[in-house]
C-alpha cells in the first residue's frame, strides 16, 4: 500500500525505557555501550548514532522496576548484550552501576543484570 508521497522518510529511531531518573540510566548505557547523548532533557534522553537506532529513556514519576522474575511487575523488554568473555562483560557492567539479578538461568551462557533503574538485561555469548 502507498501513500503516494514519495519524500515521506520514517525510519526506526530507539527503543525507550520508563526509568525514575533518564540522565542517570542513560550515562550507565553510555558508558557500557559506548553510545553518545543524540538529545538530552529533564524528561527524555537519546542516546545514539545518526546512522543506527539508539536507545532513549523517558522520566516516568510513578516508576516501579519489574520484578522479574517474580510475576509481580513483569518485564515488558530487555536487552540482550553479546559478548566475548562474561565474566569480564560482567565486572564491567557491575563496575558502572548494574546489580546481578537473583534468578541465573544458565549463568555459563548468559548472565542477568539490572540496570541502575532495575530493568534487566543480559550478557550472552550468543552472536559472537
């Protein structure tokens, strides 16, 4: 199906995450990933390149971190990380400010993290 306008360009600019606190969040994935600031204010930061999508997180007053993985407040996404060596993928996660998850499903091949705002992520050998 066209629109018939040929100038009109979409394209898939970030996956963002409600956090209490979107500086503090974004300065551990930029850190982690290496990933500039696109755009910053009190309620929404962009982290990124031009030429590929990027991450955002958005201020959200009545934040609750998921609980995974405890049903309670279940996560809605993650990211998965691939990396060469967990165990130093780890150390410099936890160095910057995540936490281990208490649950570790399979902990040789992938690792489960919580970022400063609680939302998990993983380190996985896969893709490597």
């Amino acid at each position: 199906m066209s629109t018939g306008n040929t100038s009109l360009a979409i394209r898939f600019l970030s996956v963002d995450f409600d956090c209490p606190d979107p500086a503090e969040v974004a300065r551990f994935y930029s850190d982690a990933l290496d990933l500039p600031v696109l755009f910053s204010s009190d309620d929404f930061v962009l982290l990124g390149r031009a030429d590929a999508p990027g991450l955002g997180f958005v201020r959200q007053a009545d934040y609750r971190p998921p609980s995974w993985p405890d049903p309670t407040h279940q996560k809605q996404a993650h990211i998965e990380l691939s990396v060469n060596d967990l165990d130093a993928a780890q150390d410099r996660m936890l160095a910057l400010g995540a936490v281990m998850a208490p649950f570790q499903p399979q902990p040789d091949v992938w690792r489960v993290l919580l970022d400063p705002a609680g939302h998990p992520f993983c380190l996985s050998t896969h893709g490597v």
